[in-house]
C-alpha cells in the first residue's frame, strides 16, 4: 500500500522551518559539525541537512535523535503537552454535568 504524502499550509510549513533552524543553531552553538551530529544520530548528513531545512517529510525518529545528540531530548516532550484547547472542552463538558 503506497502511503500518502503529507500536505501542510505555507504557516504550517514555516513552523517546521523555525524548527530546523533551532537546531541548526543549537548545533552552532555546541560547534558541532553536521559530520559529528549525522554519525553520533545515525543518519546521513543528507538527512541532517533536511531536518536542519525543516522538512516535515523526515521522520520524528531522527529529528528526536538529533535532539538526542544535542542534549535536547526532553524538549520532544513539550511536543502537544499544553492542551489548553481540550482542556477548556473538557471543562465544559464537566461544568454541564453539573446541571
């Protein structure tokens, strides 16, 4: 079965941009090499030079691996962590019980 290529809107697409370009400074930052970042997450520098692009078409596996080798694995937790909008749904459906 052939699977489906994602389509995002140009917003969605600049929030993934913003992303890699996180990374890529992080990995500035700790002057690391793509070299060194691509070996020490098992990806090729070619995969490190799309996450670092921020293409949604990567997997999650090695956008958390480079996280990983940069120290940042815990921000993959903050990943939907703040639901305010369910939050707020599930209050209302809590406040409605009340009646």
């Amino acid at each position: 079965m052939k699977s489906k290529k994602q389509m995002l809107f140009p917003k969605h697409l600049k929030i993934f941009e913003q992303v890699g370009q996180n990374i890529k400074l992080a990995r500035k930052r700790r002057k690391l090499t793509t070299i060194q970042v691509a070996e020490r997450a098992d990806i090729n520098r070619a995969t490190l030079y799309q996450i670092e692009k921020g293409n949604p078409g990567v997997s999650m596996g090695a956008y958390f691996n480079v996280l990983r080798v940069l120290g940042l694995q815990d921000d993959f937790l903050k990943l939907a962590a703040d639901d305010e909008l369910g939050r707020k749904l599930q209050d209302l459906e809590l406040l409605g019980k009340e009646k």
